[in-house]
C-alpha cells in the first residue's frame, strides 16, 4: 500500500515538528494523536479509508462534521471538543507551510471558531473533608499506607494526576527543608516545600518498599502490584473508593462528581483563605499566568461574604414601613 501525503505529514507533524520545533511535552504529543485517531474513525464512517485519506480528502466540511460527531455520538463535551479542534488548528497550521497549494482549506479550518464553554461550578472540599477523606486509607495494610501517602502528597503538593504519577524518588529531597520537583505542563518544573507530617509519611512509604536505595532512584515512586507506575484511572479509582468510603460514615459535604483534579481545587482555596498570596499560590500549583489562579479567587464566596460585611453600612431605614406593621397586609391597602 503506497503511503499517502497525509499520513507523511502527520507522522512528521507528531514525530518531528512538535517534539523537536515546538518543545510540546509527551502529554500533548499524545493528546495530539488520540484526536487523529479519532478524526481517522470519523472519516472511515464517510467511506474514506486511511489507506484513501489524503490532505486533499479533509475540508473544512470534514472537520465540522467530526467535531459535531464527538458530541453527537461520543457525548463529548464543549471543553473536550476545543482540544481536539486545537489539536486539528495546530496540524493546519503546520500544513499550510509545508503545503502552499492547500493554504486556501487550511486557512478555512483554522477559522473554526472554539465553543464557548460552560461555566462550571468549581468543586473543592472543605478542611473537615479533606481531614476524613484521609482518615478512610487502611493503614494496617501495605496499600492502605500507599494510598494514604498518595493522597496526602496529591493535596499538600496540590499537583495534577499526571504530575503525581510521573514522580520518582530522585525527584524527593529529604532533609531540613524537605521539597519535591514536579514536572507539569510543557516539561516545565517547579520546586514545591514539604511540611513534616507530609514527610514522615513519605519517609515510613519510601522505607518500606526500598525506594531510598539509590538503584531505585528512577522507579515509580507510587506503583500497583505489577510494579508498574498507577494510571490516571487507577488514582481516580482511589480517590473514589475513600470518597465512598467517607460519605457513609459522615454528613460531611463532597461533590456529587468527585475527581482527582478535586484535591488540588481544594489545596488552592485553602491556601487562599489562610491568606497566601495569589503569587505564592500560582508558583505552587505552576500556572503560567496569575490569571490563571485568580479563578480561585472568583469561586471563593466566603472571602467574598466577609468581604462585603466589613465594608457594610446600613442604609435601611430603622423605622419599618408601616404595612409592615399591620398584620393584615390586604386591610392596609384597601385603606391606603
């Protein structure tokens, strides 16, 4: 089968252009061709084949109708259906300098608009919580201690899943002034100060699988019993069974929707109501722009509240109005 155009340009926009030219991290590499496979798919219910799929086979039509068929069939969300059309964006934009003769369909892809997404309610839990949620981990066994140092690392860092489950030993310093390295978005890295308690987990966890010995400085540093590193849906499936967990024990509010995403929401709206600056904050969660953080600010409503009542003064009248006054309110507008 001779190769077509698409897929010479494709495998050098993934392999080469964004790895090399652009610095993207492995995450958005793979984020980048999840949506190809998928707008192949799409393209394969049109009767376009990948063996048929060329540059000149995609239109502005095509990618319409894919977007429109990840929310129609796969149910995918606004959010969702913007990072697979930036995805799409970023390939054309790249076609368009390999492939002058294309620039008028690229240029015609590349002005599809994004949607506008819907606000969602921030979810985050309160300190009380937080406190129980930690509470539930079995610590008489080896992956209720596990779990513990996962979940507790995950809120006082306030790092993303990915970050968590890309941790190594070596990335640990453990001394006076206790830190971790973390690795987010873009490969950039941020230094984030460990308190004691958080350390004295670690410590108990790294002792007892081995993990101080300097040949595992590289391994996983939270793994399954395969020895392999957890998944995205295998810490998601941790936080939930302890979510579950608290909710039969304790009136205590969670988030009918509950993700690992919650932990770090929830680490940011504390640090906010001890009174951290937006600047320390935003360094700690490693946001690019302190616009960014400022939507932890927004869903605050408690500052808000106390916000407003120091700066209250009253301006209604202490004298009530004389309806009411009257207990028959119908009785004082026939006489009014």
């Amino acid at each position: 089968m001779k190769p077509t155009d698409f897929s010479k340009y494709l495998s050098g926009f993934l392999i080469g252009y964004l790895a090399h030219e652009r610095g993207a991290s492995k995450n958005t590499i793979c984020a980048y061709r999840d949506t190809f496979v998928l707008f192949i798919a799409y393209m394969e219910t049109q009767s376009i084949t990948v063996s048929r799929l060329t540059l000149q086979a995609i239109t502005q039509v095509n990618v319409i109708g894919f977007l429109d068929w990840l929310q129609a069939e796969r149910k995918n969300s606004n959010a969702t259906r913007n990072a697979r059309l930036a995805a799409i964006h970023a390939f054309f934009s790249y076609i368009q300098y390999q492939h002058p003769e294309y620039l008028y369909e690229c240029q015609k892809i590349l002005n599809i608009p994004m949607k506008r997404k819907a606000n969602v309610v921030m979810n985050y839990l309160s300190l009380d919580a937080i406190k129980l949620l930690l509470q539930q981990p079995d610590i008489r066994t080896v992956n209720g201690r596990r779990d513990l140092a996962l979940l507790s690392l995950m809120y006082d860092t306030g790092a993303r899943v990915q970050e968590i489950i890309d941790l190594k030993p070596s990335n640990l310093r453990i001394d006076k002034l206790s830190t971790i390295r973390i690795t987010g978005k873009g490969n950039k890295t941020r230094i984030v100060p460990m308190l004691d308690e958080q350390v004295k987990l670690l410590k108990h966890y790294l002792n007892e699988h081995e993990l101080v010995q300097t040949c595992n400085n590289e391994h996983p540093l939270f793994f399954n019993s395969r020895g392999d590193k957890l998944t995205r849906a295998g810490v998601n499936y941790i936080l939930l069974k302890y979510a579950d967990m608290t909710r039969k024990i304790s009136d205590v509010h969670l988030p009918d929707k509950i993700s690992s995403h919650v932990l770090r929401h929830s680490k940011a709206m504390h640090l906010l109501q001890a009174g951290v600056n937006l600047v320390y904050i935003r360094d700690i969660l490693g946001h690019v722009s302190i616009q960014t953080t400022e939507i932890y600010a927004k869903a605050d409503s408690r500052a808000k509240r106390e916000a407003i009542e120091k700066a209250y003064i009253s301006v209604v009248p202490e004298k009530a109005p004389v309806w009411l006054l009257n207990d028959n309110l119908l009785d004082w507008l026939k006489h009014f």
